[in-house]
C-alpha cells in the first residue's frame, strides 16, 4: 500500500516530478531525462496505473484519498497529500482536478509491432500541440483506429495536457514514432495499407470516396499551420478532402480528425 506523506513546503524534493508543470520547455528536458510522464485527474491517474504504468508517486488534494483508495492500496509508491494551494504553489497553475501521478515511461515498440492486426491508423505529421495530439488520440480511440504512428518531431503524447485532454486514450491505444520520416509512407504502402492523405491538393477527393472499400488504411494528417509536407503529400496512395460550405477551406487538424476518422470507420 502506498504511504501517505503529509507535506506542506513547496520546496520540498520530492516534489520534484511536478514542479512547474507549466513551463513545456523544461518539462520535455526533465521528462525525457528521467523517463516519466505525468498523468491528472482522478480517471486519467487511475487509467495509466490501469493500463500497467509503474508509479513513481502521488500527488493529491486530501478530497481525492477516498476516490484512489484502491489505486493507492495497490501501490508501492509515496503518494503525497497537499492541500490544493500547496499543489497551485508547485505546479504552477491550479490543479482544479487536486490529483496527479508521476509514472515511468516504457520504451516504444517497433512499428512493425504496432502494426500488426491493425485494419485503421492514424499517421501524424509535425503536430506541435500537444492538446490536438491528446484529442486525435481520443478520436481514434472512439472511433476504432488501432494504432497511431507518429514522425519524429510530432509533440509528446505522454505530455500531461496531451494525456489529459486525451482522455488517457494513449494508454489504451498502441502508438510508436516512425524511425524514417522520408520513406514513412512507401513503407506503410509497402506493408499492405493504403495511405490516405488530408491535403487540400487539388487532386484530392472526397475523403468517403477515397476510402471507400480499402481493407487496411492509414489515415496521414499534417502540421497545424502548414499542413502536410510535400514528400509525404506526394508519396501517399491517395489525397483526400472534407468538403465544406463555401468560405471555408479546412478545418481545425483534431476537428478534421474526427470527421475523417468518422467517415473511415465506416467505410
């Protein structure tokens, strides 16, 4: 059973994991250094330890001991209880939530891995929000897409307000990061899917026509501002649209997401 730590200085080191949750830049550097991830809320801590996450600790409001008793019965980690003002000190903003864990990441698994059995993935390029990220990961969650790969410069799913936002989709769903961005595509052709661009090229087509009848498809989306690259514009199967109302060219990437993921679902 994990072993409730009454602190009450903000400048305690044990508090470590959690300090100025704010700052993206730092978190990334600590984060990575130290192999862990932050999980907030009560249903999101209780889904990564769930879904097998290691705790490293626990950081609660009083008011959350009785909801994680169980979670917390099951563990070897400290969790330590704060008052609410405390956590606001640590963490840099206010954890209306009053719960967090720290949890150690495990190591990705190879593509091949991830891929296999899937019918439905989703393919992120240079997504630099980590709120979009989190709810593409919801979307294809609820929409029964089996994977996620991401390029290398894609933002951290396992980044708290990603995880949050996400719903702890990303624990539930099988994701890596592709380890050759240039030939991402041709190799996922090459592996049996059929990749299906959201571009607004003008060969693009309808996005429930261009995945009507594929038995495997790997749905490939773009960065927010640009879009997609045009080696991976050019070098998916297939370019496709959302059609919309006159005056309005595209949609917001996670809004485009769960539209195409909509369409594919049923394809």
């Amino acid at each position: 059973m994990a072993d409730l730590v009454e602190i009450d200085d903000p400048g305690d080191p044990r508090l470590a994991d959690y300090r100025d949750l704010r700052d993206v830049e730092l978190r990334k550097n600590l984060e990575t250094e130290h192999g862990l991830f932050l999980a907030e809320g009560e249903k999101v801590v209780r889904r990564a330890v769930e879904a097998g996450f290691s705790a490293r600790s626990f950081l609660l409001a009083p008011r959350w001991l009785d909801g994680l008793a169980d979670v917390l019965a099951a563990s070897t980690a400290p969790c330590y209880v704060v008052t609410e003002a405390l956590a606001e000190q640590v963490t840099g903003f206010h954890v209306h939530r009053g719960a967090l864990a720290s949890l150690e990441r495990r190591e990705l698994p190879s593509v091949a891995d991830v891929l296999a059995g899937a019918r439905s993935v989703l393919v992120l390029e240079d997504l630099v929000d980590h709120t979009n990220v989190g709810a593409i990961f919801r979307c294809g969650a609820a929409l029964g897409f089996d994977a996620v790969l991401l390029a290398p410069r894609c933002a951290d799913p396992l980044y708290r307000r990603s995880v949050k936002v996400g719903m702890g989709a990303v624990f539930s769903t099988p994701w890596t990061r592709l380890p050759d961005w240039y030939d991402a595509l041709p190799t996922l052709s090459r592996a049996g899917f059929t990749t299906v661009a959201l571009t607004l090229a003008d060969d693009a087509t309808d996005i429930a026509s261009a995945v009507a009848g594929l038995d495997r498809v790997a749905l490939v989306l773009g960065s927010e501002g640009h879009g997609l690259s045009s080696r991976w514009e050019a070098t998916a199967d297939r370019r496709a649209v959302i059609p919309m109302a006159a005056g309005i060219d595209s949609l917001n990437v996670a809004a485009a997401a769960a539209v195409a993921c909509y369409v594919t679902a049923r394809r």
